[in-house]
C-alpha cells in the first residue's frame, strides 16, 4: 500500500483554494511601513489576490 501524499506546510499556510477551484494568495506590502501608504491602497492590498496561471500548476502540486 503506499504512503499517504503529504502537503507542503509552507504552501497550506499560503495559499487557500476558492470556491470556483482558483489559488488565492496574501497580497505583498501590508506587513510594515503603512503609514506612508494611502488608505485606498492599503485597503487593495488587504484583499486576497488571485494566483497568477503560470505560477498555479507549480502550487496545485504541494497541495495535494
């Protein structure tokens, strides 16, 4: 009988499917330096982006 497939703990920590089968990730530049950014901005970049397509194979393959 073989193993079980074990997922890649950094890439659960960073990434969620959606519910229509899309990879979704954290958006860079909100962890510091907010002052200076814009309210508009910073409320862009708290939303959940979509994994780019030729990035999304690579991902699919550590969570399994």
């Amino acid at each position: 009988m073989m193993p079980k497939m074990k997922s890649h703990s950094g890439a659960k920590k960073r990434f969620k499917v959606s519910a229509t089968g899309k990879l979704m990730r954290r958006q860079a530049f909100r962890s510091h330096l907010l002052t200076g950014k814009r309210p508009k901005r910073k409320r862009r970049l708290a939303r959940p982006a979509a994994v780019d397509p030729s990035m999304s194979k690579r991902i699919r393959q550590l969570l399994p």
